[in-house]
C-alpha cells in the first residue's frame, strides 16, 4: 500500500471517481484486486501476499499510473454508498450528489415516499440515479433517459442486476425529444455541465470518460437551459425538478435571476444542486 501511494503521488494522478486521494484510491484498488472486503483494511495489512497476488495488485497499479484510467473503469465498477454499479468507458462514471439526497428521500422536499408515482432521469448514463430512485420511491415508474446508445447498454446491465426491468424504462432520446407528452412529479438530472474552458483543461483521467457525458457548452448550462425552459410541461402539479451543475451556481443564478432556486445541502455544501417546483418554472 505504501508503495502504491508513493507511486500515485509521483505520477501526479487526478482523482474523483470515488476516491479524492491517493492513499483511499490505493486502498481500494488493492483490496479489491485481492477479493477482500472493501471495509476491513486494518484486519489485513499485515497479510503476506503470494506471488501471484502481487503480481495481480502491481499489475492494477501500473496501470492506474501508465494509463491513468480511472480506478472505476479498472474495476468495472463504482459505489454510491452501498449500492454497486457496473461501469465502462460507455458511460461516465457514476458519482452524483444527487444520490446523497436520493438516499434521504429527497427529504424534506418529498413528504410521502410512497406518493412519488412517475420520475424522470435525465442524462441518465450508467443509469445509478434511476436504480437509487426506483429504491427510494417504490411506488414510481422510472423513466431512465440518455441520448448515448452506448450508455443506456450500461444503464440496462444495472437494471437488470438490480432486478428492476419492470419499473425502469430506458430511453433514448435527446432530453425531452422523445418522451411526448409524458409527466413525472419529480424529474432528476445530472447532465453535462463541465464549461469549455474547463474541458480543455480537463486532466487524463476524465479524457477516458465520454465528452458527450461531460461538456455543456461554452459556460457549462448549454443542456440546463433547455430542461429550464421544457420542464413545466413534463411535471404534475407541485412536481420537482432537482439538477446537479458542478461549480456553475453564480453563472445560473446570473442568467435566470427571476426563478427562485432552493439551493439543496449536500456533503460538499449548498452550491451544486438546485430545485424548482413546477409552479415556479412557470
């Protein structure tokens, strides 16, 4: 482990697919390469390892240098909280702080669970937020829709590991084109949001992760501005619209100063994730 960090932190390696730092990042790629419980490291740091094994972990880790592929696509596989999720380069690797508030419920903002009939994920890609919904809602039929092919092929693979092929249907459609007149009380999104500035900046790790899942255009709200604009007409009366943007809440609230945002607290704080009630898109 020691000698994974220190090469890590060599390399200059760039973190944020579901760990933020070398020494979390070591762990979990060794552990996992190993078959070994990712929540029990002090239990086996003092386990000799065979031949073979060492062989494993060290090819893994020079990989995760030479490469800089992020650890998910080495694993096929990445967590949010305690659901598992298949992963390729089909898909952007799951994370969202959308999944954090799915875990509570939506609460305070969702009163009754039970009462969330129809929900909507927008962007869906490897489709995690529309698992997290459909567990968090039992009630509602899932809408899971993405306009990358590739990705829906991933999004099915999690569907259907997490039994779920009845009350999630994947969609390919860009944003609203092919959903019709269809309503939800409560549409999720996590779409591209990253600006063209930061795109060209972007370091290696996230160039392995499909430009379609990353880039909103020249200030990062190109996809945001449409769901602002057509997402009234796809919510019930009182439904929710709830959107991660990333570090483009001063640009948002500069562009749309007459809609009253609630800003919802997440781990990182209140500035990357919005909500709007239907009757305030109006």
């Amino acid at each position: 482990m020691r000698e994974a960090v220190t090469q890590f932190k060599r390399a200059g390696l760039a973190f944020g697919h579901g760990t933020n730092n070398a020494r979390d990042e070591a762990v979990y790629l060794i552990l996992h390469t190993l078959k070994l419980p990712l929540g029990e490291l002090d239990g086996v740091l003092e386990r000799q390892l065979s031949a073979s094994e060492l062989l494993d972990v060290r090819a893994i880790l020079r990989r995760r240098v030479q490469e800089r592929m992020p650890a998910a696509y080495l694993t096929r596989e990445a967590w949010l909280g305690e659901f598992r999720f298949y992963v390729d380069e089909r898909a952007i690797v799951p994370r969202s702080f959308i999944a954090e508030l799915l875990h509570r419920g939506l609460a305070p903002w969702v009163g009754d669970a039970r009462r969330v009939r129809g929900v909507l994920d927008l962007c869906t890609g490897s489709g995690c937020l529309a698992v997290l919904a459909a567990h968090a809602f039992p009630e509602a039929r899932i809408d899971a829709a993405d306009l990358s092919a590739a990705a829906l092929q991933v999004a099915r693979r999690n569907v259907k590991d997490y039994a779920l092929g009845e009350r999630v249907r994947l969609v390919q459609t860009d944003l609203f084109d092919r959903l019709a007149a269809r309503r939800y009380d409560l549409i999720l999104s996590n779409p591209p949001y990253v600006n063209a500035g930061a795109m060209r900046a972007l370091p290696r790790e996230y160039r392995h992760e499909p430009r379609l899942a990353l880039a909103g255009g020249r200030d990062g709200l190109a996809l945001v501005r449409r769901m602002l604009a057509q997402a009234a007409a796809h919510l019930r009366p009182e439904g929710l619209l709830v959107v991660e943007i990333g570090h483009n809440r001063a640009a948002l609230e500069q562009a749309y100063a007459h809609l009253p945002f609630t800003w919802l607290e997440t781990s990182a704080g209140d500035d990357y994730v919005f909500m709007l009630r239907r009757e305030e898109l109006l």
